[in-house]
C-alpha cells in the first residue's frame, strides 16, 4: 500500500474531513478523495461511507488507520536509521579474523563505548572465507579478510574492499637453524626435506607457500594445518615442520621468523561490506574508526 495514501487515511480519521485533510497536507480535495479511493481498491474493501454532506471511515477504514500509525511510524524510524546525516545507532554485525578482531575491532568497540553509546557492536571469529559467505548471506555488515600478494583474492562486484593494512611475513623457523642474507627461495630450497605447515581454515598461506617452493624448484610437503599462530609457533618448536609468521611477530625463544624477499611475501588487510551499504551510518561510523586504527600482523 502506498504510504503517502495511508497519511491521507490517517488524516482523515484524525480530522474528520476531506477539504481539512486537502489544507494540511497541501493538496486538492479531490487528490484526497481519488487516494483513498485507490487505497479502497488496494485494501480491496471500502474504507469510507456517506455521513449526510460528509464521509467518515467504515470499521475497515478505521482499522486500516490504526495500522498506519504504525506503518508510518516504522517507515519514519527506517527513514532516520538510513539517513546519512543521522546520528548514528543500532547494533553493526561484524566477522572478523582472529588478529584483526585484537588489533582493530576491539580498540574500535572502546572508542564506541566511550564517544558513541548509541552503537554496539556483535563480533563473531571467522577467516575470510566464512566472512565473506556471512556477508553474502546478509549476516553480518561488515567482514574484515585478508590475502596476500602472492595469493591475491576476488571480490565479487557487490561488494566494496576498503584496505586496511599490510603486513610483512617471514618463514617461522627453529630458533637455532643458520641465520643469514638470503632470497625467499635460497630460504625455502633449505627446508625442501622438511614438513610443512600451512592455515587448518584458510587456503591464502597455503597457495603462498606452494608458490614460492614451486619457483624454488621442488613441491612442499604440507603435512600439519593449525589456525593459531601461537600452535604453529609451538609445532615449529617441536619440529614438526616450518611455516609462515609475520615478520614482526614476537615468537617464543625456540623460533625465529626469517625474513623473506625477491619475492616478498605480503598480507593484506581489508574491510569488506555489500556495496552501497557503507552509507548507513553505524557502518560509515566504524569504517571511520578503521582507518585510525593500525593493523600490525593480521593471522
């Protein structure tokens, strides 16, 4: 039903008239009489009868106004809560990897709690992948992933990638291993023999890793998958293998993180929502705060 015509309805059970309903909302009276006689038709019922010179609503025509306060009421609620100008508020539903959840969504939910009580903020742990399947399954509004350069994702044209960041990362190694100058694949032909360990929910490290061995010469052998940098770093303490760490990653004493170059290895950091939704403003408002917010080694 069109709202404009449900105003009209409104009015007149309000005013009681047609030419008082046509001198508020600035129209004709006869503009008044052909509305509601459409919204009659769409209702499918009568909505007015004959009261001597005038007319007054039937029992459908009065509920009928009953249900547009509501109506309109919603529709202006929905109307504020889009604006860009408002001031905003509601809950933003955010998907995020672990990393990117620490270093930025949580500095983000403070500035939140302290300048814009008005918005919250719900927070679920995912790797890009299931990010970005919640925000295409409209879950979430905002899926903050990841990939690297060796490993470039595709976004679908729906959505809008803003980057967040980028971070250097290195080949995690046992601590007492020979250090030394070296390009990526010298470093990666040294541990041809060895087992590797790759991300247990994410494919990006993974194609990294077959990338640079594959220019190296020779097919990694991928053995042990954990999600947890904190795990890798304990597996490679062990010697269960070496994998990929972000270069400035503090690391326990058994492990050090190599640094790789020709060719670099690059994460990068982005914020992901539908296009043409970064104008509500709760997620204009976070997408603000992203930027003033340093990603340091996403994982």
């Amino acid at each position: 039903m069109d709202p404009r015509r449900l105003e009209l309805l409104l009015q007149l059970s309000r005013l009681g008239s047609m030419r008082a309903v046509a001198d508020v909302m600035n129209v004709t009276t006869s503009t008044v009489s052909q509305q509601i006689a459409a919204l009659a038709q769409e209702a499918g019922t009568p909505l007015l009868e004959h009261e001597g010179r005038g007319v007054r609503l039937t029992p459908a025509g009065r509920r009928l106004a009953d249900h547009a306060v509501h109506v309109l009421a919603a529709l202006d609620a929905a109307r504020a809560d889009l604006d860009p100008e408002a001031t905003p508020h509601g809950t933003l539903r955010v998907a995020a990897f672990a990393t990117a959840i620490r270093q930025a969504v949580l500095p983000v939910l403070r500035r939140l709690a302290a300048d814009h009580r008005d918005v919250r903020l719900s927070i679920h742990e995912h790797e890009p992948a299931e990010a970005l399947e919640l925000l295409d399954g409209d879950h979430v509004d905002l899926a903050m992933t990841y990939d690297y350069n060796l490993a470039p994702a595709t976004f679908d044209a729906t959505l809008a990638a803003i980057p967040l960041g980028t971070t250097p990362w290195g080949l995690g190694l046992p601590a007492g291993d020979p250090d030394g100058p070296a390009t990526s694949l010298e470093v990666f032909a040294r541990y041809r023999d060895h087992d590797w360990i790759v991300n247990s929910r994410n494919t990006a490290d993974d194609e990294v890793v077959r990338t640079v061995a594959s220019l190296a010469g020779f097919q990694p052998r991928v053995v042990h998958r954990a999600d947890s940098l904190e795990l890798v770093q304990d597996m490679i303490a062990e010697g269960l293998g070496v994998g990929l760490l972000p270069q400035a990653m503090t690391t326990i004493p058994q492990v050090r993180v190599h640094r790789l170059a020709d060719p670099v290895v690059t994460l990068r950091a982005y914020a992901v929502t539908r296009r043409g939704r970064d104008v509500w403003p709760p997620l204009a408002l976070v997408l603000r705060l992203l930027e003033d917010v340093p990603l340091g080694d996403p994982a």
